[in-house]
C-alpha cells in the first residue's frame, strides 16, 4: 500500500488535511486524487477546513514530470482535475483556512488564493504565479481565481509580471492574510480556525455563496468549455 500524499486528521470540530509528498508538494493526479478523497470526509455544515503543507513546502504547483512529458492527454487530465479541485475549494461551504508553511509557487499560490484566510510562516520564502516566466498560458479558470484575489494595485505585477513576492509582501499584494514565526505558526493557524469554526450554519454557506457567486460561475462555465473540448 503507498503512502497518501495528503492525509486528514481531526481536532475537535476543526479538520486538517496536509499535503506532504516529502518534495516539492506537486499537485500529481494521485496528490490530487487524495485530496479530493480528503474533502469527501470533511463536514460541510459545521467547523472549520485547514489546508497546510510540510514545513518549508506548501506547494510547487503541477506536477511538471507530467508536463514536460510531452503526453498531452496525461496534461490535459492533471490540469483538468487540479482546476475543479480549486473550484471546489473555493465554493466550500465551511471556512477554509491556508497554513502556508512555505513556498506556495503557481498551483500553490492558486490554491491560496481558494482559501478564506492565509497564514504564512516567516522565513525566505516565495509565493507568487510564475507562469510568465516558465512560458505558461493561465488559463482562464486559475486566471479568474488570481485576479478575484489579488489587489487591485498589484494585478499586472502578480499576473502578467509573474513577480514572486517574499511572503512578508504577499501581504500587500493580496496573496496572504497574515506572516507570524515558526514558533507561533501552528497556534496562530488553530487559534484563528477556532474562531471561524464557530461562525454560523447555514448563514456562513449562504453568505460565502453570494460572495464568490460571479466568479465561481465564470471558472465553472471556462471548466465546462475545457471538459468540452477535451472530449473532441
């Protein structure tokens, strides 16, 4: 049997899963898969969901063995998989805390921007979209998740610029909510799920419903386009 590269466990009425692959944190189709096994479990109608990576490692984003394989529809699959589990992220009924325990790179710095609240750990590291830089296209799914996130002052900077902010400047650029030390990371992160676990049902689904209404719609319809054309 191999080991889960993203596991669940539970704290009362707060769930955790963390991603842990022992490398970079790539979103594979198996990290995928398992975390999408993962929310399966989690409770939709009270607590609070925490995504954490391994320390010094959120998440490198795709995994880019697949990518540089050359094997298009192995790519158009990851690819596919990994932007509905953001869209699921995103319209999770209960609050979604982001405990960056590092880099949060592309696929990362998307699945932050998925997250309620984003917690970052002190240290040199890196969070950003880096797509212009490696010859990327964002595609419009993860392109609308970054633009509904990111400020307004730093869009063309954080997108089409493709700057890797040190996480303390994430803060600014809209990408991370709060940056505290390694000593305080994990009691920052289940201090603040604490509080959000008690924000009210169904009032909270409701609410964050209408919130991300426009653009949980624009991603679901670019989802359905690219399932279409996948399928040609």
């Amino acid at each position: 049997m191999t080991n889960k590269l993203a596991t669940l466990t539970t704290q009362d009425d707060i769930s955790i899963i963390t991603l842990d692959d022992g490398k970079a944190n790539v979103f594979s189709p198996s990290m995928i898969n398992d975390v999408n096994s993962c929310l399966d479990q989690v409770p939709i109608e009270s607590g609070c969901l925490v995504i954490k990576g391994r320390d010094g490692m959120f998440s490198a984003g795709f995994d880019l063995k697949i990518i540089g394989s050359g094997d298009m529809d192995a790519i158009k699959d990851m690819s596919l998989s990994g932007f509905k589990m953001l869209s699921r992220l995103l319209d999770f009924p209960r609050p979604v805390i982001g405990a960056c325990s590092g880099h949060g790179i592309a696929l990362g710095t998307f699945l932050l921007c998925c997250c309620d609240y984003r917690v970052g750990v002190k240290g040199k590291y890196m969070i950003g979209a880096n797509e212009m830089r490696t010859n990327m296209v964002i595609p419009t799914p993860i392109l609308e998740l970054i633009q509904f996130r990111v400020a307004q002052s730093h869009k063309y900077r954080a997108i089409l610029g493709g700057t890797m902010y040190p996480i303390d400047s994430a803060i600014e650029a809209g990408l991370i909510d709060e940056v505290v030390d390694k000593d305080h990371f994990e009691q920052t992160i289940m201090t603040k799920a604490k509080d959000l676990a008690t924000m009210g049902h169904p009032s909270y689904t409701l609410t964050k419903n209408l919130f991300v209404e426009e653009v949980s719609s624009k991603i679901k319809n670019a989802l359905a386009k690219l399932e279409s054309e996948s399928l040609k």
